[in-house]
C-alpha cells in the first residue's frame, strides 16, 4: 500500500509542476521563421537593455488577401506585408513570457511566447486586417545581434 501511494503522489506532483520553465532573455536583436504558411517568412524583435521589453517587433514577407473588397471570406492572394507587418508600441517580458495585442484602424497584431533560454524565444505571431491576414504563425527566434 505504501508503494501505491508514493506512486499516486509522485503522479499528482509530475501533473502540477510546470512543463516548463521561461528563461531571461539576453538584451540585443532576435530573428528567425515564421511556419505556417508562406515559405521565407520571418519575424524579427528587439530586447531592451534591462531585459523586460520587447520592441521594433516586425513581420517581413506575404500574408494573405482576399481577391475582391466585395469577398472578404476567402483570403487567398498572396500580397506583401510590408510595414503593416511591423506592430506598435513595446511589449512587456514578465517572467521570460510575453504577450501582446496591439490595434489601429483596420489593422491588429497579436505576438506571444515565452524565451527557452536567453538567446532562443518561441511563440506566435498574427497580422490582420479587414481584408488580408497572416493567420497565426509560430516563430522560433534566436539571438542575432546586441
């Protein structure tokens, strides 16, 4: 009996204790894919100096528009994003996670994830507008520069 509870409890321990822990991020450039879609698209974001924000956060490449203003359903053509791929405002880094969302008129961004370790950030990305979207992308962005 005693054998079948310190199993039970070693059970109950594994399923409350975090998958896993974020790390704090190094200060400096971060770049990397974005899957899911188009194939060369990338994100890009900076770390500020003490480590508890995000900014200059940035989507090159295609996301995807409807062919007509009249059909808005299907969002099929390829256009560039251009700098409406670029968010605004900073994003707070708590506890090596983030998460933002950010609007203007017709447009919205939402970005999130956590840093694995100080050099390596995983998450989401997504950019819409009434007429064209990213959908939601995942990225995995390593420490390029300071």
């Amino acid at each position: 009996m005693l054998h079948a509870a310190k199993i039970g409890l070693s059970l109950v321990l594994a399923c409350t204790a975090p998958l896993s822990l974020a790390a704090t991020p190094q200060s400096g450039v971060f770049k990397g894919d974005l899957t899911g879609d188009f194939k060369g698209n990338e994100i890009s974001f900076r770390v500020s100096a003490d480590r508890k924000t995000i900014s200059d956060v940035r989507m090159t490449g295609y996301w995807r528009c409807s062919d007509s203003t009249a059909n808005t359903t299907y969002k099929t053509n390829p256009r560039v994003v251009g700098a409406l791929g670029s968010m605004p405002g900073a994003v707070s880094v708590e506890q090596g996670a983030f998460i933002a969302n950010a609007k203007k008129p017709y447009l919205a961004w939402d970005f999130e994830g956590r840093f694995i370790s100080a050099d390596i950030a995983e998450g989401s990305f997504m950019v819409q507008s009434m007429d064209c979207t990213s959908y939601r992308l995942k990225f995995r962005a390593v420490r390029t520069a300071q």
